[in-house]
C-alpha cells in the first residue's frame, strides 16, 4: 500500500526503464469527441479569457499545456519564462551525500564495506548515464525540468494502486466560530459549504485570469518566485482513469460555471457563480442550491454508489468507467463530463459528526466505512463538510503537489462564514428557483445502470468490497503536543523543522529498535516545473544522536558530562539535517538525481551494482514518510504510508504547541504507540536543554 509509486521503489525502475516515454508534441491539446456540445453548457463568463480548446487531456508532461499559460497571462504566470531549470548534480557530490545516510543503517561490517566498494565504483559506472541525462535536460526537456515527465507519469499515472490512501492527502480546517449557533432548515455543514464555496469561485476567478500574485519564498528584496505550473490542474479538472496509464483533463474555466455536490452517495451540479461575470452568486442562494441537493438525496432514483468506483485498483477503475460508458451511451458520456468539468467536489457528509482530530482526520482522508461512497477520489480537489460543520479538504495528488493546494484553502479558510455573509449581503438580483437549477449529474442514467446485462453493479460491489477491505487495513492516530512549539525550540537554538525531525528519529528508533530510511519532502518549486526533493534524515549524526539517547527515556540526565554529550549531539545532528535540506531545495539531493541516472540506463545494458545492493534499497525504503506544513487554520493533515513496513507522519510546529498525523497498516499498532514515544521524547529533550541551563541542586 503505497502513497507513490516512485516513493515506493524508486530505482527499482531500472529493470524497466527500456520503456521509452515519448512527450507529446508542444501542440498537443486535443478537445474531448463531444467536445461541441461542452460549449453549450455555460455562457462564458466575461473576466475569463475563453481557451483555444474547451478541454484539455493532459498525458503528464507539463509541456503539453505550457501554451495556456502564455493564453491566461496575468501576475500568476508572469515568472515562467525567467525561472531556472532543474539541475544535474556531478556523480561526486550526490555519492558523497548518499554515503552518510546509508551506512547507519547497514547490518554488518560486511555490507558496510561491499556498499562503499559500490559507490567508489559507481562513477566509472554512470558517466555515460550522466551524459544522457545531462543531453536531456540541454537537449528535449531544455524548456521545462528533466524530470517532471517521467515523475508524473512513472511517480503518479501509471501506477495502479488505489488512490485513496496511496496517493490522496487530506486538510482538517479549524472550526469557524462564526457560523450561526441558532438551528435553522439547514445544517451547519450546509452553511460550511456555502461559505467556502463563495470564496472558492473568488479564488478559482483569481486563478482562471491569472490575477493572482504568483507565490515566492525568502524576503525583499531577494524573494524567489515559485513555478505556478500546478495551478492549471488545481479547478475544473480530474484525473481519468485508462488501461496501464491514466490522463488527467482540464477543462476552460469560462464554459464552466459550475460546481458538484456529492450527498448520500448520489451527485448533482448547480451553478455557483454569475455566468456572466464570473464573481460568485450570494451566499444565500449557495445555501439554498446545497440544501436542494441535500433533500435530492433522499429522493429521487435509486443509484448504485459509483464513489467506490473511484477507490480502487486504476485498472479496475477504468474498466468500471468503460462499463459506464458503454452501458450509458452518450448520457453518460454527458454526466461523465459535467462532474469531471466541475470547479470542484463539494462532499456533504450529512451522516458525519466528527468531534476529536482523529475522527475529523479519519472522514477527511478517506470517508471511512460511513461516508466512503461519497467521494469521488479522482477529482481534483474535494471539499468536505460534516453534519455539524467541521470542514476539511482531499486533495488528488498526481499533477498538483500541496503547497498550490494550501495557497487556496488559505483564502477560503481566512474569510469566515460570518465575514462571507456580510460581504454577500449587497448582492442582489433575481434567481431562479434553485429546483430548477440543481441537476442529479446521473439521473437520466438510472436505468441504464441497472439493466440486464450491465455490470456496473458487480463493478461498485467489487470496488466497495476492496475499499472496505484497504480502509480496515489501516489506522490512523493524532497527536496534539502542547508541551512547546516553535517559539521555544528557536529560543533553546535550533531550526524547528530540524528539531522535530530529531524527535521523529528518536521515536521512531524507540518503536523499532532501529532507525528506518527516512524522507522529508522538500519543494524544488523555485526552478521550472520543479516539485520535489528528498531530505534524507538519517545520517550519522542523526545515529549517533538516537544510540545515545537509548531505547528507554530518561527525564532527570543530571550527569553534567553525559548531559552536555547528548545535547552536543543533538545540535550536530539539528545542523546536518538543515544543512541537507538547503542542498535538496537547491535540487541538489539525492534522490532524484540517482532516479534519473538508473532511467537513463537502456535495453541491454547493465545498471551499476549500487542500484541492487541491499543496503542501498534498505537506505532508499521510506520506513518513515514525513513532510512538514504549518498552518493556523488547520487543526491536522496527513496522508498514507509509503511502505507497508512504514509509518506516514505529518507534522505542524505551530508557536506553542506541536501536531502530528500518524498513518499506518492496522496490524502492527504502531500509530497510537508512535504517538506516545513522540511526546515523551520533545518532553525528553526539552528537559535536557532545560537542566543544561538550570543550576544544579546541592541539596
């Protein structure tokens, strides 16, 4: 059970990398067959610019709908052509940071010493793929990053494991204070969803006209702009699941005005903002069209739970939609359309009232055994809001990585419900009765679905089945520290982001007896089409640091000398850590460069020996996944493990207090024991920097 396939086993790739990905050619945007009928589902909103084609079917190479951004134009994409290009590492460099993080984990004297024969040997051994790799980033893929395409599509598209869990990642908002706290004809998780989909269409307007700002990191006056490629698949889009390698389709914003709702397992679409300005409609019509699809839910055709569909193996996936398609015919076709082409998926979970972070994070990741059918996993971006109006995000993570994403859930979490009433209370203007707006995406297909000879049914219970079956496999854990955050760990001395990643280790090494390959993401977004590197966080720093603090805490070190031992350790494996993540956000890792060398290899050839050295696996199997994002309107986050021997383990530092989302098979218990040792051991260190400082009793 893998979050990406790449994660998973990167350089296992070699034995296929013979297979040769051809990009498609710079022109390639071909429309949809019924893409004619498409343009009559919406009047173009005036602010947007109207795309040469009303859908584009991406095949995972960035390149392909580079052109749209030249058509949008605006501040977003202002910075493209000026961003740097992915670099090629030399041989030397990226051996010589692979060494540290491996050797801790070798198991013998033996394997230590084979392993360092292999590296000495490995630059003789891929000068000719460094060649290659360094031809293709001057050569075919000089106007985007070496890597992204085979990332994409080998990382993301063509692995076939269940998205849900594997791939998709989730946001738990905090609660919004604001919204009304007298019953009305409405629930609150009603009202949650008009508020955010208010500011959505604001958002999505930002982006569809290129008006919003493009991101960038550090201060003035040396900021450095960020690559806003991801943000063309961020609305109006969804992946499409095919036979051995799935697309992903994006639709003009301009032709589509509208939103979908999932409730009860069925799905329906209203429109959400004015046709003709693109500004969206008032808060209380919003409210009113959900409401509808809410009391639609309980009425009309009986539909199998097509949700599942989207939850299993990308294989089955698309035989399922083939199945719908040929069982549909071209209303199908139709429906299909309308909820791929929808801004986004508005989940309504009327039947989830989550009150702890676990339970919230548990319905925002996966829907759970209650709500599971009522997603559609393949869409872009999910919204979800509960019964008593807790609200969070899922989040499909094939073209478009987070830190896009928490762009947007920003500006729709920063205006509260209150807020976004006030300032839509001026909106005037009459509407149609939102009966007649609100649209059962799949109604007229209802009998199709079910008549003899359609294997749709078997399809959902097939699909329920196996996601019952993933779900139940895993567990999920929260952890709320509020010993100390942020503030204080700067004021002991130490990079945050380091000083919780040491935690991690001792933890983890604690839950273990061992260390475990570790991964930190890291983003690479200031070059072009860049999204991630690797932090490798074992080193021997980090082994050192973890041996010495020893399998069993101990709060009261008044050994003045073994006390100033492990703080010097810690502090030396705080700075390696940072010191490595400063060279993977310079796209100067490991990782990924050691990836595109074992892709370089061709038919008949043989790959190093490092590829297949055991330790060199054992150093790359991300036993523990982790990635740092700190927000204040977000009360946890989190995603699937990479490994099934492996733990995820999200992490916010905020000022005064720390949150952690542990993610893991169910059968080894490690969630909830993880989250115990993590606490004890950012208690265990606070004390040791704490006595260091206090004076020594001589009582």
């Amino acid at each position: 059970m893998l979050r990406q396939g790449i994660l998973r086993s990167s350089y296992n790739l070699v034995a296929n990398s013979t297979k040769k990905i051809s990009p498609p050619s710079k022109s390639a945007h071909p429309p949809t067959s019924s893409s004619s009928s498409f343009r009559t589902m919406s009047v173009s909103a005036s602010k947007f610019k109207p795309w040469p084609h009303p859908v584009v079917e991406s095949h995972g190479d960035y390149r392909a709908e580079a052109y749209l951004e030249d058509h949008i134009g605006g501040k977003l994409y202002s910075q493209q052509r000026s961003l740097p290009r992915l670099p090629v590492p030399n041989i030397s460099d990226t051996i010589a940071k692979l060494m540290p993080t491996a050797l801790p984990l070798a198991k013998s004297d033996e394997e230590k010493a084979t392993f360092i024969k292999a590296c000495e040997e490995f630059e003789g051994q891929a000068g000719e793929l460094q060649r290659r790799l360094v031809g293709r980033k001057e050569g075919e893929m000089k106007d985007s990053s070496w890597l992204q395409h085979w990332w994409n599509t080998l990382g993301y598209l063509q692995v076939r494991d269940p998205v849900v869990v594997n791939v998709s990642y989730f946001f738990h908002f905090s609660d919004d204070g604001t919204l009304p706290q007298i019953p009305s004809d409405k629930s609150l998780g009603v009202l949650r969803a008009a508020s955010l989909l208010y500011s959505t269409a604001q958002f999505r307007q930002l982006v569809a006209t290129g008006d919003l700002p493009y991101e960038a990191i550090g201060r003035e006056p040396n900021k450095t702009a960020l690559c806003s490629v991801a943000y063309k698949y961020m609305f109006n889009a969804c992946r499409i699941p095919r036979k051995d390698e799935d697309t992903y389709r994006i639709y003009d914003p301009s032709l589509s005005s509208h939103v979908i709702v999932a409730c009860g397992g069925k799905f329906f679409s209203f429109d959400f903002v004015e046709k003709e300005t693109g500004e969206p409609l008032p808060l209380q019509v919003i409210e009113q069209r959900l409401q509808k699809c809410v009391e639609m839910s309980l009425d009309g055709p009986s539909l199998p739970m097509l949700g599942y569909l989207t939850s299993d193996d990308r294989d089955r996936c698309a035989e399922a939609r083939d199945e719908l398609i040929r069982v549909g015919g071209s209303k199908m076709e139709e429906a299909l359309k309308v909820l791929e082409s929808g801004a986004v998926l508005i989940c309504l979970d009327e039947n989830e009232r989550p009150v702890s972070k676990k339970q919230g994070s548990e319905t925002f990741w996966t829907g759970g055994l209650k709500s599971g059918h009522n997603r559609w996993f393949d869409k872009s971006i999910q919204l979800i809001c509960t019964n008593n109006g807790k609200a969070g995000m899922n989040g499909e993570h094939s073209m478009m990585d987070g830190m896009p994403v928490v762009n947007y859930c920003d500006f729709i979490t920063k205006k509260p419900y209150g807020q976004v009433a006030a300032e839509s209370k001026n909106k005037t203007g009459g509407y149609e009765s939102p009966d007649h707006n609100v649209k059962d995406i799949f109604g007229d297909c209802a009998t199709a679905l079910t008549s003899a000879g359609s294997k749709v049914v078997d399809h959902v219970h097939r699909s329920k089945a196996n996601f019952e079956k993933l779900i139940s496999s895993h567990e999920l854990q929260t952890q709320s520290f509020q010993g100390y955050g942020s503030s204080e760990i700067k004021k002991m001395g130490y990079s945050p982001d380091a000083y919780v990643q040491m935690a991690c280790q001792l933890a983890t090494y604690r839950l273990w007896g061992e260390q475990g390959g570790t991964y930190e993401a890291t983003q690479v977004r200031p070059f072009l089409h860049g999204r991630t590197e690797t932090t490798r966080t074992v080193s021997p720093a980090s082994e050192a640091f973890v041996k010495t603090m020893g399998l069993r805490p101990k709060r009261d070190e008044l050994d003045a000398a073994k006390r100033a031992e492990k703080l010097g350790l810690l502090r030396e494996a705080v700075s390696s850590h940072a010191k490595y993540i400063g060279s993977a956000a310079k796209a100067m890792g490991v990782d990924r460069h050691l990836l595109g060398l074992a892709l370089s290899v061709t038919e008949g050839e043989t790959a190093p020996a490092l590829y297949s050295h055991p330790l060199y696996t054992r150093a790359k199997t991300w036993r523990v996944s982790t990635s740092h994002l700190t927000h204040p309107r977000f009360d946890s986050w989190g995603y699937g493990e990479v490994t099934p021997t492996g733990v995820g383990l999200a992490y916010s530092i905020h000022p005064n207090h720390c949150m952690f989302c542990i993610t893991a098979l169910r059968e080894y218990d490690w969630p909830e024991r993880l989250s115990h040792l993590l606490e004890e051991a950012l208690l265990e260190m606070q004390t040791l920097n704490d006595l260091d400082k206090a004076p020594i009793s001589k009582i």
